[in-house]
C-alpha cells in the first residue's frame, strides 16, 4: 500500500470516510485538504451503473464549464491548408494538415491538449489512432472536436469546455476548476457537468445510475457525495 506524507495524513483526519457529504460543505472540504504549494485542480470521479463493454452503455459528450477549469488548453487544429489562417485567426496555438500528423508520428510530438479536425482530415488522422487513443486526444465527433466549424471549437475549448467518457472501470474523471476559485463557481461548474452526465444515460442501463460521487483536490483525499440530493 501507498505510503502517504505527514500532510496528507493530517488533512485526511478531516474527512469522514464513512460519511456522504452535501455538495457544498464537500467543496469546503476540499479547499481545506489540499496541501500542494500550486493551485490545484478539483477533481470529479462518478462511477457509472454501466458497462462500458457494451457499446449501447457508453456514455460521452463534451460541455462548457461556465467559470472555465482554471487552465488554458493548447488546441491544435488539423485541417486542409486552405482553412490553417482561419484556424491561426480563430485563436488555434498549432494549425497544419499532413505535417503535423507526420509531426506526431515521427518526432513523438505532444505539445498541445486537444486536437481539432475537419471531417475531411479524419482518414489521415486514423493513420496515428493508435498513439492518440490512448492518449484521449483522438478527435470526435461527440466531443465536438470534429467539425467543420472551427471557431466555435476553438472558442469552446478556451471557455472551458471538457469532455467526459467512462474509462475501463465506468468511472468518469472530470476537472471541475481549481481550489483558488469561489465555491459558488465550484458548485455551478460541478452542477453543469453532472447535469450532462445525467442526461447522457443510456437506455440500456438499468439499475442505479449515478452509483457514486467523489470529488477531491489534486493529491489530496476524496470526499464521497451524497448522490440522492443530485439529479
């Protein structure tokens, strides 16, 4: 087992593990348990009541946080050549077509945190999938990261929009902004991706959907929610 430091043990004395928090005094918390001399993200973990085997139990999407994550996203754009100023112009850090796909593929080149695409570029892009998969940066539909609108995209993704998807597990992590910000914008942030979350049930899911809720400052220990009070 993990051996955990003097800080950490000390602000964990503060959370009751056995008890499930409201919403607001949760957040509190958090802000009180983080123990990193940076400003540290909060983190949403929610385990799912669905298999993500099956291809009928996924759930994904992308949503804008209304007070943004705290962080800018380098956006890389991939598109046709006659579109790259556009991209330049609508606020894209890196725009290119097949030389930045060959970028990535021979130089190992992960200097940015989402890729958007045309529809156009997506059979080149296929050519690296299996080194952007992994990595969640392979572009989507869903997510919104593959259109033909550009600057919406890149806007979005400046604002603060995320995107969430289970992982192996059927856990969705998500960062809700940092511990410097006003609980308040904490609370409307976390409310706004639940939200989505919840509406984004799969049909075929039976059972207790939302089957729990921790949230948590980077490092620091997760504080359960009390999911009844949230739909």
């Amino acid at each position: 087992m993990k051996k955990r430091g003097k800080k950490y043990q000390e602000v964990a004395k503060l959370v009751e593990s056995s008890k499930l928090y409201d919403l607001e005094e949760a957040l509190n918390l958090v802000k009180q348990t983080s123990t990193t001399k940076f400003d540290s993200t909060v983190e949403l973990h929610v385990k799912l009541g669905v298999d993500s085997r099956h291809a009928d139990q996924q759930v994904r999407g992308a949503v804008v946080l209304p007070n943004g994550t705290g962080k800018t996203l380098k956006v890389l754009v991939i598109c046709k050549e006659d579109r790259i100023k556009e991209a330049e112009q609508a606020g894209a850090d890196y725009a290119g077509g097949e030389d930045m796909i060959g970028k990535i593929q021979k130089e190992n080149w992960f200097d940015f945190d989402v890729i958007v695409a045309t529809p156009d570029m997506m059979a080149a892009i296929g050519k690296i999938g299996r080194v952007l998969g992994p990595k969640g940066l392979m572009p989507n539909p869903k997510a919104g990261t593959v259109t033909m609108d550009i600057a919406k995209a890149i806007k979005d993704i400046k604002a603060g929009k995320v995107e969430y998807r289970l992982d192996k597990t059927n856990i969705i992590h998500l960062p809700i902004g940092k511990v410097s910000f006003e609980v308040p914008k904490l609370s409307e942030n976390f409310a706004t991706l639940m939200s989505a979350i919840v509406k984004a049930k799969p049909a075929a899911a039976k059972g207790q959907y939302l089957k729990s809720i921790t949230i948590s400052s980077t490092m620091g220990p997760g504080i359960k929610l009390n999911t009844t009070k949230i739909s």
